[in-house]
C-alpha cells in the first residue's frame, strides 16, 4: 500500500507551527539594518533553529530560487545551491 505524500507546510505555516504566530518579513534581506528589532530578530533566529531541528519542514517545496551573485564564487554558489535544495527549492544558477 503506498503512502499518501505529506504536502510540506509553507515558512509562514512553520512559523504558526513552531511560535503560534506569522512570521512577516520582507521577501528581501541584505543587511542587519533590513530587520526591523530585536524582537524579529530574536523570532529570525528561533525559526533557523526549528527548521534546523526539524529536517522534514520544506518551505521552499516545488518554488525555484535565483541565485545571482556579483563576483564568482564557487563555494559560495555551491553553498547556497546546497541550501536551497535542502529547503526542497529548485536552485537556478
């Protein structure tokens, strides 16, 4: 008998699972200065370590992630390749 596929939660899913509460952020994050307190910050940093903790958790199922990089760099590329496949993404180089 085959198992039904668990369709994997979206980040802001994750976020309700994990803290009971949305996670708003925006779509880019460059610098310290893009987050806007600490109290995101502190809720950034809670969410890295219950995706870590829970390998299961896709949030980047079925999306595919540009990766443009000003100087090349394989093992920067290389590394964010690897993340975005780990996150369940498609990464497009």
């Amino acid at each position: 008998m085959k198992m039904p596929q668990r369709q994997p939660p979206r980040s802001d899913a994750v976020c309700r699972m994990y803290f009971g509460r949305s996670l708003e952020m925006k779509s880019d994050f460059l610098s310290l200065q893009d987050i806007e307190g600490r109290e995101e910050l502190f809720h950034l940093f809670e969410l890295c370590d219950a995706l870590k903790a829970d390998r299961t958790v896709k949030p980047l199922a079925g999306k595919t992630v540009a990766l443009l990089f000003q100087k090349p760099s394989l093992r920067t590329r290389v590394s964010f390749e690897v993340g975005v496949v780990e996150l369940g993404g498609y990464p497009f180089t």
